[in-house]
C-alpha cells in the first residue's frame, strides 16, 4: 500500500484515477489545483505524486519545478497524467524532473504499471 497525492482540477477524473489506484490498494488524496497540491505534498510527504499539466493557481509544471527545488520532496517520485499530447509537453515535464508522462485518456491497467514501477524504484527509476 502506498500513498499518493493526485492533483486533478476535473473531479470525474480525480475519483476514476482515486478508484483505478485503491483498487491496488493505494490511499490516494485527490487535491484540486496546485498550490492545494504543493502544500498536500510538504505535509504529507507520499510515496507518489501524480499531477495534471493545466490547474489552477499553479500548473503541474510549475508544481513539479517546485518540488525539485525543495530538498524534502526532491527524490520524491512523481507521474504527469495528463491530457497534453505533444513531444514538446512530454520533453518540459521531463526537463522539469518528472519521472513518467502518461496521457489521458489512459488505459488504468497501464497506470497502475507506471505507478508501480515508480513506487518499486523510487526516482532512480524514472525514464520518461
């Protein structure tokens, strides 16, 4: 079981991901914009963070470049999920320190593969 803050702005699919996850018997806290997210994340320290490009306040992006700022959360494994589809998205999220790029709509078999893997290697694992 591992922890895991989501930070979705889209509710229907904050419970999807919430559902596809706990089904493998993670606890998964759903955050709806990025300053939610970046304070959840320093507070609760997860196994996993997962973040959508285009929220609220701060964007994944900006989120993500945050947390590899910060000494506490930079080894901290994190997953985008989210709908932006082109290269020159997947390469900023890799710039930024992501460790996996999955874009919606996802099959939930494959996220929970991703999410596993990154839980089992930590950030050392990560290859966008």
């Amino acid at each position: 079981m591992a922890r895991i803050i989501y930070a979705e702005d889209d509710e229907l699919m904050g419970e999807i991901v919430r559902s596809t996850l706990a089904k493998d018997g993670h606890v998964v806290g759903v955050v709806g914009d990025g300053t939610s997210a970046l304070r959840a994340i320093a507070l609760k320290l997860p196994d996993l963070v997962i973040l959508d490009c285009s929220m609220p306040e701060l964007s994944g992006i900006q989120v993500l470049e945050r947390m590899r700022l910060n000494q506490a959360l930079y080894d901290m494994p994190v997953l985008m999920l989210t709908g932006r589809q082109s290269d020159k998205d997947v390469s900023l999220a890799a710039y930024a320190g992501a460790d996996a790029y999955v874009k919606k709509p996802f099959d939930p078999e494959y996220l929970l593969f991703v999410a596993s893997s990154l839980l089992e290697e930590g950030r050392a694992g990560g290859n966008i």
